[in-house]
C-alpha cells in the first residue's frame, strides 16, 4: 500500500513529441483554468444558463469540478514527482475536463443553446458557439490521449 503513496519520479516519456503535446496540453488547460477562475462569479451564472439536465446542485458543481479536473491534471502533464495513484488520477482528470467541454459545447447546440460564449475562457472572451467548439473538444481529447499514451503511469508491456 505504501507503494501507491510515495512520490516516484514520473516514467520516460515515449517519445519527445509525446512530451510536447503534453507541455502544450498543460499550457492550455491552464490558460482555461486561469480565464474560468478570473471571472468565477460569472462563470457560475453561464454555466447555469446552458440548461443542463442536471439537478440544482449538479448545475453548480459543473463548474467547480471543470476547473479543479483542469488544473490537477497539469501534474501528470508536466511530468512533476508524484505517487503512482495520484499520477493515474491526474492522467483521469484530464480525461474529465475534455470530456465535461466535449459535452457542454455538444449541448449548446443540441439543446439549441441561446448563450453569447462557449465559455472555454470564462467570460473574459466571447467564443462564439457552434461546430468549431466540438472540433475544439476533439482536439482536446486527441491531446489528452496522445499525452496519456506518451506519459502512460502505468507498467508498460514490451
């Protein structure tokens, strides 16, 4: 058990490009992170306004979670000294926030969403909704599992 606490340096990569787009992944989660947190009051009410089939509570924990999933999982990114369990947690967390944004920017145009911003930067910048948002999120989650393989935490198998 004490395996899975103590802090193991973070495996080689697979390959260097596969820590780039890790580092890029990082760079971007936190650029989200830091937008969200800076207009938080304005957050909430946005992320109330987009009518997801949540309950009241559910509505507003959507967005304390997305930004929690974003900025811890910038340690598995950056490949910090971390324990095996919170590293795989890390990698899992990544994996929330693309898929959270994936849903969101799916929603608003299935549900027909009259909102002024996607909201990936909060509301300090007014990105329009539509189809680019969900090629956004696939981006997003083709970083996430290029980052996840390159990073794996896990035993690899040769």
């Amino acid at each position: 058990m004490s395996i899975l606490v103590k802090s193991t340096p973070a495996p080689k990569p697979r390959s260097k490009e596969s820590s780039n787009i890790a580092i890029f992944f990082a760079a971007v989660l936190v650029l989200m992170a830091v937008a969200q947190l800076f207009t938080f009051e304005d957050f909430l009410p946005f992320i109330q306004s987009l009518n997801l089939p949540l309950s009241d509570n559910g509505v507003y924990s959507v967005a304390p979670i997305l930004i929690f999933a974003e900025i811890f999982a910038v340690p598995f990114l950056l490949r910090m000294r971390l324990s095996p369990a919170f590293r795989f947690v890390s990698m899992l967390l990544g994996w929330l926030a693309v898929g959270i944004w994936l849903f969101i920017s799916v929603w608003i145009l299935v549900a027909n969403v009259d909102v002024e911003t996607i909201g990936f930067l909060g509301t300090v910048v007014d990105l329009t909704p539509g189809w680019w948002a969900v090629f956004i999120s696939l981006a997003l989650g083709v970083l996430a599992a290029w980052s996840a393989w390159g990073l794996w935490p896990g035993k690899r198998t040769k």
